[in-house]
C-alpha cells in the first residue's frame, strides 16, 4: 500500500510540471484512492463482514478477538442460518438471542444487542470474499448497494446501529478500525476526487 502510494505520489510530481489543472486531476484521485484504502479496511472487517455475508446465509464469528478464546471455529455457532429471510425467520429468528434493544454489550460471548431488529443485509451487499476492487464496484452499484448515492451512503453510516455497533462492539471484541466520522471523512474524499475504484481505467 505504502509503495503504491509512493509511486502515485511520484505520478503526480511527474504531471505537476506537465500542467496543474490535470495534476490537481491526479492528485484529488490519489487521495480519494488513499481514502478508499481507508474505507475498504472497514468494511473489510469481521466486525462488518460477519454480516455481510452471500447466499450461504451463515452469519460468521470471525475475529472476534477475546485473545483467540474462540479457538478456529469461524461459522456461527448452534447450527444458525439466516436463511432467505435473512432473520431465521425458517428456523431459529435471530431475535431469540439478538434481542431488538440497545445494550452496552458489556458481557464477553453474549449475543450482541442494538437497537434494531438484528439480520443479515440482503444477498447482493455481500463483501465477505470479495476484493477491495469488487466491493469498490459494487457500493457504486445501485442494484448492488440499496440504491444509495455515495452521500447516502455516508448517511447510513452516520445513522445505522448495525455500523455503530461495529465501531463499538463492547465485549472485548475488535472493534472496526477509526470512528464514524473518520468513514464518514474518508467517504467525502473519495466523492471529491471522483470515487475511483483501483485499476479503473
Ligand atoms: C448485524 C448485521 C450487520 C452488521 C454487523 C453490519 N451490517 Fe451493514 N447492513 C446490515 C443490513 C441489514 C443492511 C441493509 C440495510 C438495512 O436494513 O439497514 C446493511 C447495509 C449496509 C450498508 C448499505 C448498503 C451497501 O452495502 O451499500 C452499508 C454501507 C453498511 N451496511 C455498512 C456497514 C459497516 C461499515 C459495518 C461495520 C462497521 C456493517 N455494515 C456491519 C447489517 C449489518
Ligand atoms: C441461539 C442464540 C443465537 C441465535 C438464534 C443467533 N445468534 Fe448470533 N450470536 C449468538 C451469540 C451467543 C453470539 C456471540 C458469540 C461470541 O461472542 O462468542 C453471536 C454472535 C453473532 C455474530 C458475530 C458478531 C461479531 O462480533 O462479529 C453475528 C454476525 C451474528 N451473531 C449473527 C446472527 C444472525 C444473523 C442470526 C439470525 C440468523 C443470529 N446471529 C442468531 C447467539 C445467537
């Protein structure tokens, strides 16, 4: 990452002197490519893709840290599967244990608890398994990602519980890395230099 940066730095020096109507081009699209970086480490995460799951509908316990407590089983436990109602709702609902109520989540290994109806996103906002250039793609997709524009998006990080439950997990879990703001911060970037995806043209 440090060495891309590098040389995309070395790109702009280069092109600064050619004329600086197109460096400043490739420097607001270097910095919103460094601002992607930032937001693909989020929603990258366990704290996010643990949930963002695809047609397996098996919601993950990755990387929930605990020190390594959880030995390697990485599938949810006691045989759970969102199935396509995303909510269990054809076997076990999720709110049998992932009861609808904010909740500081203080207890190691309990169910965690917010204040919305806990379930796996549909199908199509899968990031689990997917390059940082496929799910770049897809949260530009209106099919793909709830129909929301990139300003939409970053509402929704403002206001979902789900994603300020991933910031503040509670529990001794990891917890995303940087804050709301900062996603928020790093969304506005990557609008502004034209939300570029890595290896656009
Ligand atoms: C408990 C499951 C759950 C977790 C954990 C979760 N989400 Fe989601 N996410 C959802 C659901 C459900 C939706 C669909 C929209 C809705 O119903 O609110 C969604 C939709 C989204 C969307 C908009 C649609 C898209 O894919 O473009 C974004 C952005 C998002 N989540 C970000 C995050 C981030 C960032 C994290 C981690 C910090 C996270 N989510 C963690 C359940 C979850
Ligand atoms: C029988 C109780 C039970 C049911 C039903 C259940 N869960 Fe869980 N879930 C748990 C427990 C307990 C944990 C915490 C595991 C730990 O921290 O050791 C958990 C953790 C999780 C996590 C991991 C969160 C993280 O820290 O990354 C996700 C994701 C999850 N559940 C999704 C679901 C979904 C989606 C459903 C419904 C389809 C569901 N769960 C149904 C008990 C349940």
């Amino acid at each position: 990452m440090r060495t891309l940066r590098g040389a995309i730095t070395g790109g702009i020096i280069a092109l600064a002197c050619a004329g600086s109507a197109r460096a400043q081009d490739v420097q607001g699209r270097a910095a919103a490519l460094a601002a992607w970086d930032d937001i693909h480490a989020v929603v990258s995460h366990p704290r996010c893709t643990n949930c963002h799951v695809g047609p397996s509908g098996l919601p993950l316990w990755e990387g929930l840290g605990y020190g390594g407590a959880l030995g390697k089983e990485v599938v949810h436990g006691m045989n759970v599967r969102a199935d396509d109602s995303r909510i269990g709702a054809e076997s076990m609902p999720c709110r049998t244990c992932h009861i609808s109520a904010a909740s500081a989540n203080s207890v190691p290994h309990a169910p965690p608890k917010i204040a919305d109806a806990w379930r796996l996103p549909p199908i199509e906002m899968a990031w689990k398994g997917k390059t940082s250039a496929e799910i770049c793609v897809q949260l530009l997709d209106p099919d793909r990602n709830g129909a929301f524009t990139p300003e939409e998006l970053s509402d929704h990080v403002g206001t979902s519980a789900f994603v300020a439950w991933g910031f503040d997990p509670g529990a001794g879990r990891v917890a995303a890395p940087g804050s709301i703001p900062e996603m928020q911060e790093a969304l506005a970037i990557w609008v502004v230099g034209g939300t570029p995806c890595v290896g656009d043209p």
